[in-house]
C-alpha cells in the first residue's frame, strides 16, 4: 500500500436521506478497517433531487436547467469546491459520464440488483387485478412495467423510502410501489418476503431480471473524488472491490454508448460468465440489457459476453447485437 498517514482526516459527503446516511455508514467502516486511525468527518449535502419532490423526478433536471446528476450534481459542487474530498453515491443515481475532474476511486461490495414489487396483498406482479394502481418514479420501471402487464396504471411516486411506502399503505388507491432491493436490505426492512414499517406489513415480490433488467449501477455504493487527490485515492483505493468495479464499468460504458443518463429507459446488468469460467476463460462478463427505444412500446433485449478489461468493447458488442435483433 503507498505511503499515507492515517493523522489526517478526510470529509465524506453524503445526502441526508436514511438509505443514502446508511450507505454513508457502510463507507466509513469499510474506511476504518482498512485504516483504523483514520479520523472521518461526515457533511450531509442536499441536492436538487432531495429539495424538488413536488414534481416527477424525470422533469426535476429540466426544471432545474441541469444537463444531469440530479442526486449528484452538489456533491460534485461541493468536490470541486474542496469542502468535502470523498462523495458517497448510489452508482445508479450518478451520470454515465463524468466531468474529467472527477473519478470514481472505488465501488464497495455490490448488493442484489434487483426490483422489487411491495403490494398490499401477496400475490406479487401476476397478482394484482386487473387495472390496479402502481406507482414508481423510475423510467425504466414504468416501462418494463407497462411493456409486462400494459393492464396496469403506473402513476409517478416521490420521496425517500420510508415515504414511499408509507404513501403506499396511506392510500386508498394504490396496491403497488417499485422499489429496489438493496434500498430495503440496507434499512433492514426486508425479511423474509416482508417488508414492515412504521407498523404497516407490505408483500414484496423479487422481479427477475432477466426480464425486469436493473439499471446500470443499481445495489452498488461509489465513492467518488476530485482526479489526481491522491490521499482520497490512496484510501479509496483500499476498499475498492475490483469484481464490482469491472462489472459496473461495463454497464456504466453501455449508458455511455447510448448517451444514456439516469432517466433513459434503459436497463442493464452484468455478471460473472459462469459458462466462460468453466471454459478456462477467468474475467468473463456476461452484459444483459433492455432498452425502450423513442414510441416503442416493446423493448429491444440482448445480451453478450467478453473479457471484463475491455468494459467498452463488450458494450459495443452488445450494442451491436441489440441493433441486429428486434423488438421482444
């Protein structure tokens, strides 16, 4: 490991919400195993996101006169500022590409990526009646939603999770909300198949993905920081979980190819190649994808497979498909 004093200090910044202070929890003791004495403070930063919950998140960026980062543009702010030297984000919520000042230094250990369905009754998707009411703030879940069961009404939701599913219980119109497994796991409300808050019990179904595709990024934490900072990167560096890395800089170089941003429908995930691993081939990524091209109500899928060094030759493969295949 390169030289560092674990006498200095380094300021984490984080949004205010419970799940993103949870993730914030989970950096910093990553943070102090790898370096005991290190000393951390926290700097809890509202963004434009956090502040605009009046509207559909997808028109939040306009609203604003942001190009993008809506959960992420103040902490970059904040970086470039140097009131903070490390921001802790959901990978998801953060832009397909960065200014050059900035770098992901590390991603931690990744959590499930899937979707989840919490209804009001068990039954999961196949489940709801006919014309039932759910609610998402997530593109790409309206659409795969809508592309799955075009029976139902999807209405946009706002707020952190516990206010989602409080709005979910509180309504006398809703059955459904969409939200993502490692969100729930993180704030310890999913267990076994149940998720209970504030006294309320919801039903929550896992949505294969396969089919339900998650979003570039989604379950993984990334610690970003100004480029060239070399003790955020010395100490980033330490906690880095290089599996996680490779996987997400494959999905993250498909966004990139598409010129796509967090409210693209568009869904993409990769995965260890087990086939290609039994072949003798270690490094494999297997890249799946889902993409909602403009008045297509039927989604465009693929999927391809190649060495998880080359992230955007293996974009490009699977981007190439896509355009050979049609509409499933």
């Amino acid at each position: 490991m390169k030289n560092f004093s674990e006498e200095k200090s380094i300021i984490l910044g984080t949004r205010g919400s419970a799940l993103a202070l949870a993730q914030a929890e989970m950096a910093e003791h990553a943070l102090r195993g790898a370096f005991p004495g290190l000393e951390i403070e926290r700097k809890i930063i509202k963004t434009t996101g956090d502040r605009r919950t009046d509207i559909p998140l997808s028109e939040v960026a306009r609203a604003a006169d942001l190009d993008k980062g809506v959960f992420t543009k103040e902490l970059e702010v904040a970086l470039h500022d140097g009131e903070i030297d490390i921001a802790v984000h959901s990978l998801k919520d953060m832009p397909s590409l960065l200014d050059e000042e900035f770098l992901i230094a590390a991603v931690l250990p990744r959590a499930s990526r899937k979707d989840v369905l919490i209804g009001k009754k068990p039954g999961g998707l196949a489940g709801l009646r006919q014309g039932a009411r759910v609610a998402t703030s997530s593109v790409r879940r309206r659409r795969l939603l809508e592309w799955m069961r075009p029976d139902l009404e999807v209405v946009d939701i706002r707020g952190n999770v516990p206010t989602r599913i409080r709005k979910l219980h509180e309504s006398g119109e809703l059955e459904g909300i969409l939200l993502a497994k490692a969100g729930l796991c993180r704030l310890g409300l999913l267990r076994d198949g149940l998720v209970e808050s504030d006294g309320e019990m919801g039903y929550a179904e896992e949505l294969d993905e396969t089919a339900f595709v998650p979003a570039a990024g989604q379950g993984a934490v990334a610690l970003e920081i100004r480029a060239g900072d070399p003790d955020p990167l010395i100490v980033c560096e330490a906690v880095n979980d290089i599996n996680t890395m490779r996987i997400v800089a494959a999905e993250r170089s498909f966004l990139a190819l598409l010129g796509a941003g967090c409210e693209t429908p568009v869904g993409v995930a990769g995965e260890v190649d087990n086939e290609a691993k039994e072949k003798e081939e270690p490094g494999a990524i297997l890249l799946r994808a889902v993409v909602f091209e403009d008045g297509e109500d039927v989604p465009l899928r693929g999927e391809s497979s190649g060495a998880g060094d080359d992230p955007e030759g293996l974009a490009k493969r699977l981007l190439a498909a896509m355009k050979n295949s049609e509409p499933s």
